[in-house]
C-alpha cells in the first residue's frame, strides 16, 4: 500500500484560527485550498495566465495537463 502518512504539529494557540486549521485539512486532503481566492480574483489570474500562455504560443490541450493520480 502506497499510504502517505502527513503529521501536523501546530501550537494550541493556532486552534484559535479555525479558518486556517479548515484550509490545512482541505489541502491535505483533496489537495485544494477552495476558498484561497475569491471568484474575481480566480477568474483574473486564470485571465492572465491565459493570455501569458496564448502569446507563447503554447497549444497544448489543457484536459492533457491533468492525469488521473
């Protein structure tokens, strides 16, 4: 079994940061912070990305970058 075992040590006071405690658990888990950006800023970095890879001339499909893990 390829089990990855993850050990987070945080200080009793960080318990009081229940926000970051939640994103730290979603990370681990699905590997995604969902609540990182809010949907505008989301959708301007994407934007720029978009316009950045366009202008390299880069036409991979993008479904090809994401691989079953």
């Amino acid at each position: 079994m390829n089990e990855k075992i993850v050990l987070l040590i945080i200080e009793e006071e960080e318990f009081q940061y229940l926000e970051l405690i939640i994103n730290i658990t979603n990370l681990i888990n699905t590997e995604d912070i969902s609540s990182l950006f809010s949907i505008q800023e989301e959708t301007t970095v994407i934007n720029s990305v978009r316009i950045q890879v366009q202008q390299a001339g880069v036409t991979s499909v993008l479904s090809s970058f994401f691989r079953p893990r």
